[in-house]
C-alpha cells in the first residue's frame, strides 16, 4: 500500500470497528492472518468517538495518527427505520461522512476506503445495476434520506482526487449479513432480524410472522468475504470510481427463499405467516459483479447456507451479547 507517510508502521483506522463489517474485518486481520508485517490495526466503535462531530473526530485522528482510512460508521438501521427518519439519516451521515474525509484530507492521508450501500442506486432502473448507474436518478422513497447521504461520498471522493490527487474511494457491498450483525427484530437488517424472529418464534411455538410478501429478491453476501474484499480494495484497488462487491446475479433469492432456509437452519418446525399489510421496500436491486470479477476472477464467496449457519451458531452461542 502507497503512503505520504515513509514511517513504519502502517496504520489502518477502521471506524464503524465495532459493527458487522468492522468486527469482520478484525477477524480477518487478526484471526485468519489478514494483516501484513509492518501493519498496525485500529478499529474504533462510538465509544471511541462521536463522529458528527468535528472537534471529536480530528482528535481521535490526531491520536492515532493514521496512514490509511477505512471508513465504516454510519447511522444504520432496518427498512422500518429508516422509513421512520430518513431526515435523521441524512443529516447524521452526511456529518459523519464530511468529517471522516476531510479530517483526513486535512491530516495528509492519501488512501481512504469508505463503505457505501446497493439501496443508494435508482429506484427506477434497468437490472442488472453496475457502478456506472449511481446517479442515475432518485433512490428508493423508504430510504432516501441515508441513499443520498451515501451517494455523496462517491461526489466528495472525486473531488479530494481531482483538486488534491487523493486515493479515495468506496465499495458498495449488496446485503451483507453475518456474526455481530444487529438481531433487532425492527431495526436490524433483513436476514438477522429473521434469524431473531425465527429463533423467539421457535422458543415460545408461536408462528413466524414475516413482514412483507417475501417476494423481494436480494443478494447475500457474508460479512468474512466482504472483509477480504475491503482489504484488498484498500491495497489494489487504484479507481476512484467505487465497485460493487457481491455474489453474483444466480446467486440472488427471495426473502421467502431465506425464510425457508432460516427455519431450516434453526430447525423451526411451525406455521410461517406473511404479513402484506407491511411494505416489501424495493422489490429487486440485482448488481453486477462483474468489475470485480474481471478484477479478482479467482475470488471464493462462501457458499450461502454455509455462511447462514455459521452466522445462526454465532448468534445462539452469543446470545447474550448479541445486539437484538
């Protein structure tokens, strides 16, 4: 990896490292030898800071003198959410996002990997959606307030590497699930607020009530493999403009597909109800993976029911802990 700074060693500043995505990125450094000699790993969690705020976020940098910026925390949440504050989600993320990029800008960091979101594209497209399509026209309605804001860093990226020469860029991973993800039932992703779901209706034998048709169709992708994505964009990747980084368009199914496989993996044996009166958001958001294919042809996801019932053992083994 390139650097303004010759001094070793490298330093990686993962925010949102307490999160799905960070937690799964220090895993990979730490547990399955993903980091290089002269690399030294700092993820932060909120505690560490407060992001939309620019006094705490130039500290925190000032602190940890970094060399290199992956740049993960946002203010997230599940559809019903974000249905709920989409003002919220704007303005929190479009703070947290200005200070992250510009705090490093101002401190000299060359190479920043931000995190965005396959919910930012068109609402109203042609599938299957690649990285030429961003802003293309309005995202979906339910989310819009966080589309925006996400769809801004790719405009901020190009202009840190048009006025300044800077390395930044993103990856716009499609819906990601696995350990440490938030379980809540309301407010979590789609597929681990299932699991939650599954595994209380299991427990108490009521009926698994599913909100929506179950018709929408998306692509899974687990949080270890995306973590090595964002790893090697961090070292490879020379573009500004972001990639797609997501199984392939065979690999996408129904939520409907996922609930059977949920029960399935945790055993639930009981009634499962579709509640229509709840909105399916949209119904298909197909992305092409094929720049990262003709990048990394060799790349291994880890098959879906694999990465499912490594991701259910995680949260019956940490269910204490587990965010739900």
């Amino acid at each position: 990896m390139d650097s303004n700074n010759t001094q070793s060693p490298v330093r990686i500043l993962v925010t949102g490292g307490s999160g799905l995505l960070g937690k799964a990125i220090e895993h990979v450094v730490t547990k399955q030898g993903g980091a290089r000699d002269g690399e030294e790993w700092i993820f932060l969690s909120s505690k560490d800071a407060n992001l939309t705020d620019l006094a705490q976020t130039r500290a925190i940098f000032e602190k940890h003198r970094p060399t290199h910026v992956i740049h993960l925390a946002a203010k997230v949440g599940g559809l019903y959410l974000h249905m709920k504050e989409n003002l919220q989600f704007w303005r929190d993320n479009i703070r947290i996002n200005d200070n992250v990029l510009h705090t490093a800008h101002e401190m000299n960091i060359n190479r920043v990997v931000s995190c965005l979101s396959s919910c930012i594209f068109p609402d109203k497209t042609t599938y299957p959606i690649d990285e030429t399509m961003i802003h293309n026209g309005p995202p979906h309605e339910s989310n819009y307030g966080y589309s925006y804001a996400k769809r801004m860093i790719d405009v901020q990226n190009r202009g840190y590497r048009s006025q300044y020469g800077r390395k930044y860029t993103a990856v716009i991973p499609t819906n990601v699930f696995g350990p440490y993800d938030n379980f809540n039932k309301e407010n979590g992703h789609v597929l681990s607020a299932l699991i939650n779901k599954t595994h209380t209706a299991k427990v108490e034998g009521s009926p698994l009530q599913v909100w929506g048709s179950g018709k929408p169709l998306r692509q899974f992708i687990y949080s270890l493999d995306i973590a090595r994505l964002i790893i090697w964009v961090l070292r490879e990747y020379e573009e500004v403009s972001p990639i797609i980084l997501s199984v392939g368009e065979d690999d996408e199914i129904s939520i409907k597909e996922a609930v059977e496989k949920i029960a399935e993996t945790l055993e639930f044996k009981g009634e499962i109800v579709y509640d229509t009166t709840k909105s399916d958001g949209q119904i298909k958001k197909t992305a092409s993976n094929a720049k990262l294919r003709s990048l990394l042809p060799d790349f291994e996801f880890t098959p879906f029911p694999q990465a499912l019932k490594e991701t259910c053992d995680w949260f019956l083994n940490n269910y204490d802990i587990a965010r739900r």
